[in-house]
C-alpha cells in the first residue's frame, strides 16, 4: 500500500519513520509510541510533561498531513501519511526511517490528548494523483483552525481498504408464517387494540433501539371507523385489563413484549476494553437475529389487525405513557418479500457495486428518510412496509443505505480489497455485471 514515489520537501520514503496502528484500526496508541521513542534513546524524557509545542497550523496535501509547529524560537513542519496498517512521518529537521525525532514525537503526542488519536479521517488511499492539487474523489476545505475532508457526492459510497463490510458466507432464511385466514380480522370495540411499529434512523448516535413493535390502547370514532384517541402504550399485560382480545392479539402481545426486552442497544464507550466492544457487538446480533425471527412470527398475525401505526420514536424513553396523536402514523404490512440484487459497473478507474430491491419483479425505490433495519418502504409509498427475509438481507440493505446504495472502489486495491466480497454476494444474489 506505500507510495514508493512519495516526496516531501525533497524526503524520499526513507525519511519516514513507521508506526504501527492498533490492528484492524487506523488508531495509534500512546503506549505505543512512548514504547519505540524510550527505545530510541532518552532525550525526550519520554513519559514525562512534554515540552510545549505550538501547532501554528494543518494542510492536507496530495493525501499528507503537514502540522506546522513551533518549539522554543524553532519552527518545523512535521509529515504524516496515513497507510493501511501504519502510520508514517517525516520532519522537516530530522527523522528518517530509523529515527524518530523530537518534532516528530512531540507532534503527535501533543495529538493524543486523550491517550491515542485515530487518523482514520486522514486515511484516503489512492484518491490523490502525485503532481494534482486536487483529488477526483474528495474535496478539502479550509475552515478556520483547519480543514475538513469530505467525499465528493458521486463518491458517497467510496470504500477504502480495511473499511468494514457486511458478512457474507451463508444467507439463512428465516421461517415465515403462513397468513391465516382474514375471515378472522379482530373485531373493533370502543375502546380497542391496536399495534405501533416504533423505528428510529440507527445512524443517529442518540437512536438507542432496534425496530419493534409495541400494543396501544385507543378510543374508536363512531361506527369504529377511525382512532378517535389514544389511551396508553401496553407495557404489560395488566395494561389491557378490561379490553376483549381475540386469541391471535393474545399472540401477538406476547410477541411484542420479548420484541420490547430485545430491543435496546448495548453501546461502547472508548474505555471499553477490547473483551467488553466484542462481547456488546455479539449480544447485539444475537437481539438483531431474534428480532427478525419475531418479526416474521408477528407478520401475519399483523395482517388480521385493524389499525397499525408507525412511531418514529427518536428513542426508548418515548415509548412510554400515552402515544401522541400526530406522531401516530397510518401504516400497512405487506406478506411479500423483497429480493436483492446487484449491478457491477466498470467506470474507468474504479468500479461500482449497486443494490437494487425488487417485490413481484417490480423495482422498490427505497425510502432513505426513515429507514428501518428489518423492513423496507417504497418513497412513494411510505405507509407500506415488506419485512426482509435473512439476516444477510438485512445486513446488506442497512449497510448500502448508508451509501446511497452504490459502493465505489478504486481499481487499485479492488482485487486485494474487494474482490472477495463480490464473490461472496455473487453466491447467493444476482449480480449483473455492466
């Protein structure tokens, strides 16, 4: 992944010293770096306050980071190249491949404040062309203190090497229950059942749920018509004391209520240890799962309700007391399954992999304004939701939703980067190559 070719201020590749990152990370460790500068030698009283140094000002230039600095009446500009699993530096005074310099480790102690620094956002491989101010594929903008590194919006999808992708060795298909009769539609009362599928956008730091579904108790119209009111949300089954169920709401209550234990988010905090992020990451699939197989259960049992709404919830601690009226939105559920596909196009210097969506053969323009981790809606119909079928389905449509559903990846890393994936996908969808 080096750039052999890569001068600075007249300093071949040999003027860089290498840092190795935290595996699978672009993250550099304090330790770390304490470790291989007290093995150097002990000028810099290693472990000990450093010297001030003043950071006078960032440029990122042709996919290098270039800190200027002061210390005492010296000034010195310091280098840094992010690569795939190391970081590289240089100095403008000293520093070479086997040397680490004083500029050069003040710098970036003086960047882990907080006892390392992830130079992910540095990290853009192949996407500067030496001798091109300007990259083809993201834009740097000045802002005052700095810069800021944003993907240009045809490459909103572009993939770097170590980027995680979804996983893609079996798809299993999880059992659906057959639709029962609808002869068997719950009967209206009064005051009756209904049901709320409460979602939140995952891409938001703050959602802290998965998509579920919850009971709500409501006041009907005359001639039951319409929901005239909303009494309270079911936590439990005392919350429906009074109200006649019929044997599938029974059911499907039941189901709502383990949807509800299953459906918090265990986050990770950067003081977690490695064990905790992994252990966190495996309950939250194992839920994931378990919610999926809930969901096709609750499915049909749905299609014999009356009344389902749609809650964009913002988070748990609103799905309590009494819903409100205007968040409740009118929604349908549909029993048909919405099957993947995927369009490999070659565009000259880089290749893009496409999600489409198809139900009945028809193709589903997905709605990105409120997307949901189970189920999929058409943006011209967003009242209307299909429940995806594997946890692969799932994985891969959340995944390129991010991405405005197109994956770009430079052809100079596709085969050792890529490659791979595509084979995986191409096992079990269509994958047409244009």
């Amino acid at each position: 992944m080096k750039a052999k070719s890569i001068t600075i201020s007249g300093k071949p590749l040999s003027r860089f010293y290498e840092l190795p990152f935290e595996k699978g990370s672009r993250v550099l460790r304090l330790a770390v770096l304490e470790q291989i500068a007290s093995r150097l030698h002990n000028t810099f009283s290693v472990g000990k306050k450093p010297e001030p140094l003043a950071s006078t000002s960032l440029s990122f230039d042709q996919g290098l980071l270039t800190v200027h600095g002061k210390l005492g009446g010296e000034e010195a500009r310091v280098y840094i190249a992010v690569e795939y699993d190391n970081l590289l530096v240089s100095c403008s005074v000293d520093t070479d491949e086997s040397y680490l310099g004083r500029y050069a480790y003040l710098t970036l102690r003086a960047m882990m404040r907080n006892g390392y620094c992830d130079f992910q956002e540095y990290y853009w491989p192949a996407c500067f062309a030496l001798g091109n101010k300007r990259s083809g594929y993201v834009d740097v903008v000045k802002k005052p203190g700095g810069f800021t590194i944003v993907l240009k919006k045809k490459f909103s999808g572009l993939f770097r090497p170590g980027d995680d992708l979804p996983d893609v060795t079996e798809r299993a298909v999880v059992p659906r229950e057959r639709l029962l009769n609808k002869q068997v539609m719950a009967r209206l009362a009064p005051v009756s059942i209904g049901y709320c599928f409460a979602n939140t956008d995952l891409r938001n730091f703050h959602s802290n749920h998965y998509p579920f579904l919850i009971p709500y108790v409501f006041a009907a119209t005359a001639y039951l018509k319409t929901v005239k009111s909303f009494k309270r949300f079911v936590l439990n089954p005392h919350d429906v004391d009074g109200i006649s169920l019929s044997p599938e709401q029974e059911e499907l209550n039941s189901i709502c209520f383990a949807m509800k234990e299953l459906a918090a988010i265990r986050f990770n905090v950067n003081a977690h240890l490695p064990e905790k992020v992994a252990e966190n990451h495996k309950l939250n699939d194992a839920n994931q799962l378990a919610l999926l197989k809930l969901w096709n259960k609750a499915l049909p049992l749905l299609m014999l309700q009356r009344f389902t709404h749609y809650l964009y919830t913002y988070s748990m601690r609103n799905v309590t007391g009494k819903p409100v009226m205007r968040d409740m939105k009118l929604v349908e559920f549909s029993m048909e399954v919405p099957v993947l596909s995927f369009v490999l196009k070659d565009e000259g210097d880089y290749y893009e992999l496409e999600l489409k969506l198809k139900v009945k053969g028809k193709l589903l323009h997905l709605n990105t304004d409120q997307p949901s981790l189970f189920l999929v809606c058409d943006r011209g119909k967003p009242y209307l939701w299909y429940l995806l079928e594997a946890e692969m389905d799932y994985k891969l449509v959340w995944f390129f939703s991010r991405l405005n559903f197109r994956v770009q990846v430079l052809k100079g890393y596709y085969q050792d980067f890529f490659e791979g994936f595509v084979e995986g996908v191409e096992r079990w969808y269509e994958v047409k190559r244009g």
